[in-house]
C-alpha cells in the first residue's frame, strides 16, 4: 500500500507492506492526520462584496478567514484500529 501526500515545502510518500486482503480491508478506514504549529500573525481574513443590481438584486458578502500553520508532523492510520502505519516529522 502506498501514501502519498503534500505540504507546502516538500512532497511525504510512503509506503507500507502488506497482503492484498488486509490493504482491501484498512482502505476504507485510512486516515490522514497532520499536526500544525500555528504562525504569526495566526490568521489572515478576506471580504468580498457583490454589489447588488438590476439583474441580480441580491446583496452578497463573503468572509474568508485562514489560519497560518506550518506543518510539524504527518501520520497515515487506521481509525478503528489506531494503527498508525507510517508517521513523519516534517
């Protein structure tokens, strides 16, 4: 079975031996979990406004906030089990 996932700094692969049947029967509870540590200035927001007219008499506002985080660690596992089947500082 093999993981491959992305950050923002460099791509994580992984893989991990196992028999056909048990990699059939992990798939569908296969978790990702990656441990962020927060950055200043924490959090970033965005609004965005659409005016409303003739045609489209709505009014539309939109908040987008982010959080700014730099990825520690990434864990790939079962979530019934616990298992955790490879794990990375990053």
């Amino acid at each position: 079975m093999k993981f491959i996932s992305t950050n923002f700094f460099e791509p994580v692969a992984a893989q991990v031996k196992m028999d056909i049947p048990a990699a059939k029967s992990v798939k569908p509870n296969l978790r990702t979990l990656v441990y962020f540590e927060l950055v200043a200035p924490y959090t970033e927001s965005e609004v965005t406004r659409k005016e409303p007219t003739f045609s489209s008499p709505l009014e539309a506002n939109n908040v987008t906030v982010k959080y700014l985080a730099k990825p520690i660690e990434i864990w790939f596992f079962d979530q019934i089990t616990g298992k955790v089947f490879f794990k990375k500082k990053l």
